[in-house]
C-alpha cells in the first residue's frame, strides 16, 4: 500500500499517553509533524482506552472517580479529534504472522507485534519510547520521540 510522498507516523501508546499527561517532549514531538502525517492503530487505541476504563472502574473516592473520568473524556476526544487510526485488515494479520516466525520477537509480546505488523504493512514510521523493544522487528522504521 502507497502512501504518497509524505511519511506516515504511527504514534505508539507511550507518546500519546505522554501528551495526554501534557509532557512537553512528547507535545513538541507532536507539534513538530504535520498532523496530516499522525497516525495510530487499533491496538494503540484498545492499550488507550482500557487503561482509562481500568482506572475508572477501580477508583475508590469520588474525586478518583471523577479524575478517571475526565481523562477517559481526554483520551476519547484526542482520539476522535487527531490521528487517523489504522485497522489490523488482512494485509496486516498476514504480516502479523510472518513475522512472529521471526526469531527473539516473541519477548515483545502479541499487541506490540501487531502494532508492528500495521506498521509495516503501511509503510509507516513508529514512534515510541520503546525503541529497544521494536528493534527487534525487520522491516519495521523506528523513531524515538524522546530524541529530537
């Protein structure tokens, strides 16, 4: 699949629950790409979406529970509002497959692979803080978001 000429960026869970937390770093990262450019993935949303939901139903105070709350609201209207998140289609899964044959990826674990293989299949760049632990992944383009 053709992206054109411009570089598509899929942005990892780690950097988008940075900018949420309002890390500068991750901010200006984002700042920095044109928005035109953001991309996320369905795993990345589910990662998102479940530790909001998990924090909001083990909250033991009210103001707990209406803190969990309010960052659930932030996560859904960053996510409705700014990336364009990308599915695991068929191209995907197959690259999915492919490539937990490969040796020493299991370590990263079934939803990081995934994130890899939508990746892939997209000819995009993934930006993360894991670096190290994507490395392990051929094929797939790696970007630090905290190296600038």
């Amino acid at each position: 699949m053709s992206n054109g000429t411009r570089e598509l960026y899929i942005f990892d869970t780690d950097i988008i629950s940075e900018c949420l937390r309002q890390n500068a770093q991750a901010i200006a990262f984002l700042e920095a790409t044109p928005i035109e450019q953001w991309r996320t993935t369905v795993v990345n949303e589910g990662e998102l979406l479940t530790g909001r939901y998990q924090q909001l139903q083990t909250a033991d105070t009210v103001e707990r529970i209406v803190s969990a709350q309010g960052r659930l609201n932030q996560t859904k209207a960053f996510l409705a509002t700014s990336p364009t998140i990308l599915p695991m289609d068929g191209a995907a899964a197959s690259i999915f497959f492919d490539i937990s044959r490969q040796r020493g990826v299991r370590k990263i674990g079934h939803r990081d692979l995934m994130i890899a293989a939508i990746a892939i299949h997209y000819r995009a760049t993934l930006v993360t803080g894991n670096v190290q632990h994507f490395a392990r992944v051929s094929r797939l383009t790696v970007r630090d978001w905290r190296e600038r």
